[in-house]
C-alpha cells in the first residue's frame, strides 16, 4: 500500500488562491495558485462571488491532486481573515457575496459609534472598574475601537440591508461564516460548520478570555449569536472531503484550520514567546508571540490568538497592522509607469542620495491617479529614481510605526523575521534595519501561511506531538543595515509621520 505521505494545504489570501502538496519532509511536491478575483460593485466595496470562488477551488484541486491521489493523508486550511458570507442552514443558497475585510461600506457606521457619547461615557466607567479590579478584560474593551476590517459592523449591516438574513434568523436558519467555515462547510457537504480560534479571535465578536462568542458584542451590534459556528482547535478532526464534490479526491481528512497571520507565524517556524514577526504582505502586520498572556490594550496593538492545539491552552500573540493595502503600492509603481518591473526598484532607489528623495504619503485605497500625485516636499530636481525611492522609504517607514507600537510596550526582541512579497526588496530591509537597528532577516520560506496551515495539520495527523517536535529546519537570511546616515533617516522618518498624520 502507498503511504499516505502527502498534505495539501490551501491558502486564500488577499491576492491570490493557492494550492500545495507537501511531503512529511516538508517539501513542496506541486504549487499552484489563481488570482483571487475580486468585485468592486460601488466605490468602497469590495466582494467575492462565492460561485467564482469555488470554480477556482475545483481547477486548483484537479491539477494538483492528479498522480497524487493514493498519497494524500489530509487537508490544511489557511485564509485570510474577517471575509464572510451568510447563507441559509443547510443548504448551498447564500444571501450575498462575501464581504472581504477591505470592504469600506460601515467606515461612516463605524465613526459614528466610536465617537458616539455613549459609546465614550460607556467605556469611560469600564476602563476605570477594569482598572480598579485590574481586570485585564475590562480595560481592553474599554479601549476597544470598531473598524470595517472586523466583522461586527459589516455583519449588522447585513442584517440591517439583506431582508432574507433577518427572516432566516427569525426562522433559526441563518448560517454565518468567515471564508475557512464556509470552505469547511462546502468541503464536508454541509457536513461541518465550524471555525478555529484564530478566525473566530479576529472577528471581533469572540470573547478571548472566555472563549466563546460574546453574548455583549453580538447583542450591541445586532449580530444574531445562534447564526455563528461551533469553535474547535486548530488541528482538530473537521470532516472528510465529501465524495459527492468533483475535486479529483474524496474522503480526505481536514485536519487543520489556521488563519493568514497565525498560519504564516507558524509556517516561519516561530513557536517561542517573545518571537516577532513583520509581514510585509498586501496589508502590513507585525505579530509577537506572548504564549499564555493576552495583550491588555486594544488601541494600537490588539490581542489574538496565536492557535490552540489539542490537549494544551491558548497561545496568545500581540498584533499592530494596518489596513492600508500599503503591498498594492509596489504594483502601482509598475502601472504610473515609473519602473518596468518590480526587480528593479532596488537598483533604482539607491541610485539617489536619501536626502533628495520626496515623502510618498498616500494611505488610502489606489486610485487611478498618478503615484506623484501623492508625493509630499517634492524639488524641482526630482525624478523617477526619487519618486521610487519615496515609496520604499514609505514602506519602510509604515512598518517602523507598527515595530514601534509593539516594542514601545514589550521592548525591542533579539531580532526581526520578515516575509511577505516586499520582504523580496533588500531596500526595504536594510532600511529597517538601519531604523531600528535590529538584526533584520529576510524569511526564506516563500508561502509562510501554507507551510503552517501544513505544520497545524501534520500534528492533527500525529506525525508530529507538538511544534517541539518538528525538525524541519528554519529558514532565513541576515540583511545588513542600509549603509546611510541612520540620524538622517530617522529623521526624516519623523517628517513623514508628521506629513502623513498617521
């Protein structure tokens, strides 16, 4: 008998879909991916069409399992987080397009409540008895602020605009899901409708230190709590792939579940309190282990679960990110036509001197005007070269800001793990490094977030206990400091944040 020696591990981020097959010794036998197709259908929107969603599931499916099948053990799943759909109980009718977490349509919704006196005579009084009490809990919730990127405010518009989701609650048949319960629930059959502690910590709704979904937070937005999934370990047992979908494989374990941010930490091989790391992915996260200890403040810095494994307790982690789409930025170079290809933006921005260099501002969404259009203290001498300069010393500066909020409350780490499409820049690197003198290293494992969702499924398999019992080695490289004047670069990272107003 062949032995089922093979993962497959899927990964939906923000950009793309991709499809691995990785062997025991964690290497990658097959790699394909898709373009995440995305719809804009008004300004500030931003959906998924389900249907579409699943057709490049299956072609992604068909190509890599072939020759594959008799060695497949499991499934792993990673996505990005906060994406949801609702659907009707049982069945595949669904009531809308997902709403992705880049989705703007309750920014105004969102404002209003934060700066509401209610909202601020509320959090007042539980800040000070979370204080008094030394309620760790308490003062977080104080502290906390709603953003599009969560998903209270977009579910309570759902509820509040799709009539079907309103009637279907009543009925007790409204199902709610982010993109790993409802690839889950297709999957099974509609046999699972269940979510990990990592997609379910970053809704929102879900109460860390209690663990369950909040009975408070579902109630003040409106979000109907009997709608939401049963939350499991990551590496838990969550169904067969149903021999009833054409995928090329069938009755496959899923055994394990993880989201983007906690998969890509994993996949790095970061496993130890006080281990950090900075994605440099679309939208800009730095994440730092801090095991059983949940991160008190929810202002710049917010806490998550890490993951929660079989027979052991929570791991936590702290996270500052961004929800600029700050990774779009390096396209966008290509399209206003300052570089003919992102391999060349290195060579480019160290051909002028740092002093020269204009400030690259903009922190909103791309629009189709030109990237100059957002360049702040330009001169009269400034080329191309300077403009491109200006956009990776913004990248660089971004990132400082989301270090710093982090370090400002744990101090500085032994060193920095970086990954992410932008972490392929040296430049950017070395900048950091020279900013915040750190040893700075470039990960060298190219799909962080599909290699963990692979490491959490390899101990839902029992080849591994535990993390400590892996052996695949750790990759990364060491990234010199920019060689510039570090007291000119940081001063000019001040001048940044003053213009940009961050």
């Amino acid at each position: 008998m062949t032995e089922k020696d093979v993962i497959l591990s899927l990964d939906i981020g923000t950009t793309n879909i991709k499809l691995a097959a990785v062997n025991r010794n964690g290497e990658t036998i097959s790699l394909q991916k898709r373009t995440l197709r995305l719809q804009c259908p008004q300004p500030g929107h931003q959906e998924i069409c389900p249907a579409e969603l699943w057709t490049d599931i299956e072609t992604l499916f068909k190509v890599s399992v072939k020759g594959l099948e008799s060695r497949i053990a499991a499934l792993g799943i990673s996505t990005h987080r906060s994406t949801f759909i609702t659907w009707e109980r049982g069945t595949d009718r669904y009531l809308h397009n997902f709403i992705t977490w880049a989705d703007k349509r309750t920014q105004q919704m969102c404002d209003d409540w934060n700066n509401s006196y209610v909202t601020r005579i509320c959090q007042t009084f539980l800040y000070g008895i979370g204080k008094l009490v030394g309620s760790t809990h308490m003062v977080c919730a104080a502290n906390f602020k709603v953003v599009p990127a969560n998903v209270q405010m977009r579910f309570k518009w759902v509820m509040e605009n799709v009539p079907s989701a309103k009637t279907l609650h009543n009925q007790g048949n409204l199902c709610f899901g982010t993109l790993d319960t409802w690839l889950i629930y297709k999957l099974t059959g509609k046999a699972t409708w269940a979510t990990d502690y990592s997609n379910a910590a970053a809704t929102g709704i879900y109460d860390l230190w209690a663990g369950k979904w909040c009975p408070v937070m579902t109630w003040v937005f409106g979000n109907p709590i009997g709608s939401l999934p049963e939350v499991v370990d990551s590496n838990a047992s969550f169904g067969y792939i149903s021999p009833d979908i054409n995928l090329g494989c069938s009755n496959v374990p899923i055994h394990g579940v993880v989201a983007d941010q906690q998969a890509s930490v994993i996949g790095n091989r970061l496993f130890e309190e006080g281990d950090v790391k900075l994605s440099l992915g679309t939208g800009l996260a730095c994440d730092r282990l801090t095991g059983s200890y949940a991160h008190p403040v929810a202002l710049s810095v917010y806490p998550q679960i890490a993951w929660k494994l079989r027979g052991a307790g929570v791991y936590y982690m702290a996270e500052s990110m961004t929800m600029e789409t700050r990774g779009k930025y390096m396209d966008w170079l290509v399209t206003s036509n300052l570089v003919k290809d992102l391999k060349q933006v290195d060579s480019i921005a160290m051909s002028v001197e740092a002093v020269d260099t204009p400030y690259f501002i903009k922190v909103d969404a791309i629009d189709n005007r030109s990237i100059k259009d957002f360049m702040e203290a330009k001169g009269s001498n400034c080329t191309d070269a300077h403009y491109v300069r200006a956009v990776m010393e913004a990248h660089a500066f971004r990132s400082k800001v989301l270090l710093d909020d982090v370090f400002d409350f744990y101090g500085l780490p032994d060193k920095l793990i970086v990954d992410g499409g932008a972490s392929s820049s040296t430049f950017i690197l070395e900048s950091l490094s020279a900013l915040t003198g750190l040893d700075v290293y470039r990960s060298n494992c190219a799909e962080g977030a599909l290699m963990g969702a692979f490491v959490v499924t390899g101990i839902g398999l029992n080849w591994w206990h535990s993390f400590a019992d892996i052996e695949l080695p750790k990759q990364a490289t060491l990234i010199s400091p920019l060689d510039c004047d570090r007291d000119l670069l940081l001063e000019k990272f001040k001048k940044w944040k003053t213009l940009v107003e961050l």
